[in-house]
C-alpha cells in the first residue's frame, strides 16, 4: 500500500538551500548523493509511512533521519504523507 507524497513550500525551499550549502561547501558529487539519499528515505516513506519516530510535542508529527545532521519531518493523513520540514 503506497502513500502519496505531498511536499509544503516550506520543505521546497530548505531543501534548496541545503543542497546548495553542501554543493558550495564539499562539491557537486557530495551534493548528489546527499539529494540520493533524501530521495531514498522518501521512498521507504512512501512504502511504510509510519516507521518514523513519533513527536513528544505533537502526536500528529513524525521524523525520520535523512543524515546524521538532518530530520525529514511528517505527518500521516489518510493516503497522504505531507512533508512539513
């Protein structure tokens, strides 16, 4: 049972700006692969939505790791995974 990924702008635009950072900061390639990896942790999302670590503060928001740096912050309605940060 696959969910649907919906991104908020919020998500858009620091991903942007992350990935811009690593380019910068350690090069094209590091970058890439860094994009690679957010990629395969929203397929995994896709696939088992509820395999990330549940909010103390709020019982609606998830988290999974995308590095060790790094959280992809979610939340599960209906058929639909929203990305919020």
């Amino acid at each position: 049972m696959v969910y649907t990924i919906v991104f908020k702008q919020r998500f858009k635009s620091k991903l942007e700006k992350v990935l811009l950072y690593v380019e910068n900061e350690f090069g094209l390639l590091v970058s890439q692969k860094f994009a690679q990896q957010i990629a395969r942790k929203l397929t995994t999302l896709e696939q088992q939505p509820f395999i990330g670590r549940r909010s103390a503060t709020f019982k609606n928001i998830r988290s999974i790791a995308a590095s060790r740096q790094n959280c992809i912050y979610y939340r599960v309605e209906k058929r639909k995974i929203i990305i919020l940060n």
